[in-house]
C-alpha cells in the first residue's frame, strides 16, 4: 500500500502505486473533490482504500481524537467527532480507518521526550497522571465503542501505537483486549519503533514486535535516523542504509513480523521525493524479498 496524505495526489500516486498493490491509505484530505478523484481511481483500478483518521483535514492543532482522556467531556467528543466522520465516510467505504493509540499518548516520567514530536501539549500526559486501572476502564470502553461501530458502519477499526509505556508493554490488559475483540487490529509503525527504541533504554522495539505482530493488520514502513537528533524521518527503507549510522534494523524488524504474521499489509508511509526513482523500486524489491520468504538473514 502507499499513502496519501493531505489530498489526492496524483504525481505521487502515479510515481509510487504499482499494479500489484492493494490499495492507498488516506489522511486529512482538503475536500469532497479529492474524496471524489480517490473513490473514482479506486473504482476504475481495483483497488481498496484505508482510512488514517482523520479522513478530513480540520484544521486543529490536536490531529487525533483523544478517546483516553480523564475528562469525561473530552471523551465524549472524540467519539462524537469519530462518529460524524464514519458518517461521512459511508460513501467512500473504507476497509479500515485507523486511529493512534493511546491519545493522550502516556509517556514513562524517567524517560527525556524532547525529541518526540507532538503538535500540542494536550496530545500526552505522563505515567504519574494516570492509573493502570483507569488505562484499563477507558480501554475497554473503547475496544467495546469500536467493536460496535464496526459492525454499524462496516469498516475494520486499527490502532496505531504511538509512544508506548509499561502500561501496555509490560502488562496483558491490551493483549486482552485484543483477543475479546478480534475485529480490532493494530498498526505497527516502525519508525516510530525505532525512535523510542533509541530514547527509552527499558523499551524493546524487537520484543513489542514479537508481543504484537500477531495482532497487527498493518505496518507503517519506514525508517529514521536518530543520533543525538532526530533527521530523515519518513525516509524510504534501503538495505545500505546502517543501523551503525543511526538507522532502524528495519531487515530484523521485517523478519520478525514475517515469523509472526504472513497476512500482515505493508504500507509504505515514506517520502518517496527523497529518493530516485530506481532507488524506489529497490526498496519496493527488497521489502518483498524479505516479508515473501526469499531473503534470509
């Protein structure tokens, strides 16, 4: 898969989709035109489209839905803002539509953030402002409120994980979860992997690979090189590009989702115009040689 974010573009998408492939993932989209032009290239090629929430472009400073929020009034309109969109979004039947997990995204208080980036500070709290068991309660409903408007509305519901803390790596409640409610998968970012691999010494990006892998319906491939900065993010997955110079083991990371999960989808959620065109398809060509059996390391 490939993404389009912000609109329906068609440089891109005539420069990165191949015939193969099995769909576009689409993000803030400016207007009914672009909507259109993906629901009639879809159409006429066959393919299938995702839903990276939120499927319009709003405006806000806060991009995602916070569904986890203590505030029971915050709650209350992420999932009213998550329903007016499934209303929308009848029309261009999306397969799945993703949302980021958790929001607010709780970050462990020993570990220096600065180099995540979010676009407003009501997008996190820290592990010392919450419980586990209020985690727990609001999870739940969540799973439950997703479940349903899934069979509603028709659309596989996905959770992305941003930053992750103990809560849900250390412990099975999520784990749980999932297995309750088996039409919600995950989407496994692997830039964002790496990222807090590099910045949280008690993260394992590998062992959450080999934790929820299983469960995942989706990859977000790229990689990104984090040194004493954090530089080249969304940057297009090559096999020279080292992890001695900062870069995700993006090969490891690929085996072990393929040990987990041969039904997993990739989507190539990188900046293609930062490389060539041949560059392009050999990123392409190795990503299927790795996740199809033909490389082995």
């Amino acid at each position: 898969m490939i993404g389009q974010y912000g609109g329906f573009d068609s440089h891109k998408y005539h420069r990165d989709f191949k015939a193969a492939f099995y769909g576009i993932e689409a993000c803030s989209f400016p207007g009914d035109e672009d909507c259109r032009l993906l629901m009639e290239e879809s159409k006429s090629k066959g393919f299938r489209v995702g839903v990276h929430f939120p499927f319009r472009a709003n405006g806000s400073a806060i991009r995602d839905a916070l569904f986890l929020s203590s505030d029971p009034g915050e709650r209350e309109a992420a999932f009213e803002q998550i329903r007016t969109e499934l209303e929308y979004l009848t029309v261009l039947k999306p397969e799945y539509v993703l949302f980021h997990y958790p929001k607010p995204v709780i970050l462990d208080d020993r570990v220096d953030w600065k180099l995540w980036r979010f676009g407003d500070r009501r997008e996190y709290i820290f592990e010392s402002e919450c419980t586990l068991s209020g985690l727990i309660e609001r999870s739940e409903s969540l799973f439950e409120w997703l479940d349903l408007r899934s069979r509603e509305y028709h659309f596989t519901p996905i959770l992305e994980f941003d930053a992750l803390n103990r809560y849900v790596y250390e412990h099975d409640f999520f784990e749980n979860l999932l297995l309750k409610y088996p039409q919600i998968q995950l989407c496994l970012d692997t830039a964002r992997l790496h990222l807090q691999d590099k910045l949280d010494p008690r993260f394992d990006a590998k062992a959450v690979l080999r934790k929820y892998a299983k469960y995942a319906g989706l990859i977000h491939l790229s990689t990104v090189q984090v040194n004493q900065a954090v530089q080249n993010s969304h940057y297009p997955v090559l096999p020279e590009l080292s992890v001695q110079d900062g870069w995700a083991p993006i090969a490891e990371y690929l085996q072990i989702i393929r040990g987990e999960n041969s039904r997993v989808k990739i989507m190539f959620e990188h900046r293609s115009d930062l490389i060539t065109e041949d560059q392009l398809q050999q990123c392409y060509d190795w990503v299927d040689a790795i996740v199809n059996g033909s490389v082995y390391l």
